[in-house]
C-alpha cells in the first residue's frame, strides 16, 4: 500500500465525527484517534483563553503522534485545520506558527462530515445555529490545501455507510 495515510474526520461540531470514528475503526482496523481538545476541555473545564488554544493545537501533534500507530494507516478526530477554523471564529487571527505547521501535514486525506442531523446540547460545543458556514469554512480550506476529501451526509446510518465507502476511495484513489 506504499506510505501511511491519516484519514481526518472534519467538520463543524455535532456532525457525527467521533461517533463514526469509532465505528470505522471496528469496520476497518485502523486506528482511530479521539479530539484532543474535546478531552482536554473535559479535564479541565470548557473556558478558555487564546494561551490555551496555542497549548491545545501543540499538545493536539504530541498526542496524536503517540496514538497513531506508526507505518498504519489511521484515523484521526480532527486535525489542525479545526483550530485554524477555532482561532478565526473565536480570535479573529491565526498565529503564523500554527499555519506553518498545517503546511507540513502532507499525508491528509479528508471525511468531511456536513450538518444535517440535528444538532446535539453539550456543554463543550459553541455553534448550533451556523454549522452550514462552518462547513463551507472547512471545505473551503481542505480544497485550498489541495487535499483529497469525501463528504459525509445523511442519516446515522447512512453516514456511516458513506464514511467507510469514502475511507475506502481516499485509501485507494483512481
């Protein structure tokens, strides 16, 4: 199969990402690594300054370095895209450290889960009522990036079914 590939579940909040990420691993055997953020934030609380958010994308590479099984491919909740989105919706600005780091995650390929189930309460989450142009956001950047996605809709069930089926042609493309 030549080089490894990381599979990234993207897109806004409560579209579905975690949940299929688990699953895809039970279907696929490949690793599958959680948010980083949504962990931290759990442990520590959800409030947080722009320090914390140059912590979190920094402790986001080391974490996930770990969990990815090195030579495999792998599948990773979110990738540093989502705190590119984050440090423009909440801050306004992106430090240029952070977007020179993203320039060097060449082995991305995206699932990039649209909005159209209902959204779910939590105390973690922030944009119930503009996932839509969050989405358009990340789509826009992965196609800036010229990077390989799939887009992810439906029910639950379909979803995952069209998760696998995009797992599949970005592990495999024509």
């Amino acid at each position: 199969m030549g080089t490894s590939v990381n599979i990234i579940l993207s897109g806004p909040e409560s579209s579905g990402k975690s949940s299929a990420g688990e699953w895809l691993s039970m279907q696929t055997g490949m690793p599958y690594t959680p948010e980083y953020a949504r962990l931290f934030l759990e442990k520590h609380g959800p409030a947080y300054t722009k320090d914390t958010l140059d912590r979190l994308w920094r402790e986001h590479l080391v974490f996930q370095q770990k969990k990815r099984a090195q030579g495999k491919n792998n599948l990773l909740d979110t990738d540093l895209l989502n705190y590119q989105v984050w440090y423009e919706e909440v801050f306004k600005e992106v430090p240029e450290s952070l977007l020179k780091k993203i320039e060097e995650e060449q082995a991305h390929r995206y699932l990039l889960f649209y909005p159209d189930i209902p959204w779910q309460a939590d105390p973690l989450r922030e944009n119930p009522h503009d996932r839509e142009r969050l989405f358009s956001r990340y789509l826009t950047l992965i196609k800036e990036k010229n990077r390989s996605f799939e887009i992810v809709t439906g029910s639950l069930s379909n979803r995952y079914l069209l998760a696998l089926k995009g797992v599949k042609k970005l592990l495999n493309p024509a």
